[in-house]
C-alpha cells in the first residue's frame, strides 16, 4: 500500500515539475491615424511567434473617400492592409503594414 501511495506521489511531483507548453496565443489591433487623411485599424491573430490571422478592418477618410481596402497576411511575420482614397479626381494608395519583431507587432506606413 505504501507503494502504491508513493508511487502516486511521484508521478505528481514529476507533473508538476514538467513545466507546460502553452500555445501563447495573443491578439494585437493595429491602428493608425494621418490628420486630416486616413484612419484605419485591424485585428492579427498571432500563436507562436507567427501571424495565424488577421480580420476587422476598418478604415475611414477624414477628407475624399476609400474606394478599397484589402487586407493581406504576406508572411507568418507580415500582415498589410492596402488603401485607395480618391480626393477629387485624384487617387492615394497608402500601405498599413504590421511586422512581427521578437513576437512584437511593429508599425509602418508606406
């Protein structure tokens, strides 16, 4: 009987000190703002240091208007929302691009 108590016993000490593996999903929302331009904003989804998903886009033009949006995850490391505004009779193409640095979202505009 003690045996099998310690057998037990063990066997929960061993578990308790395997340390667990998590997925380590995070979500991150991108936003970005130009005066008097644009704003827009998406969600990534990001479980393991890699880009899984990206959705929820929003955009809006403070002066003109959008004519199209499209959302594209380049890479495991990439995700990059493309913009067209029309202002008159001219056409913006602006880029909100997000890159995974260290499983830490960085911004850029292009």
């Amino acid at each position: 009987m003690k045996k099998i108590y310690l057998g037990i016993f063990i066997g929960l000490v061993i578990l308790l000190l395997i340390p667990s593996r998590s997925v380590n999903a995070k979500s991150f929302t991108i936003v970005h703002s130009n005066f008097a331009s644009w704003s827009a904003s998406y969600k990534i989804n990001v479980a393991k240091g890699k880009i899984k998903s990206a959705s929820n886009v929003r955009v809006s033009a403070r002066i003109g208007k959008i004519t199209s949006k499209k959302l594209k995850v380049n890479s495991t490391k990439r995700a990059t929302l493309y913009i067209t505004r029309k202002v008159a009779n001219v056409y913006y193409h602006a880029e909100l691009q997000v890159n995974l640095v260290k499983g830490k979202p960085r911004i850029r505009v292009i």
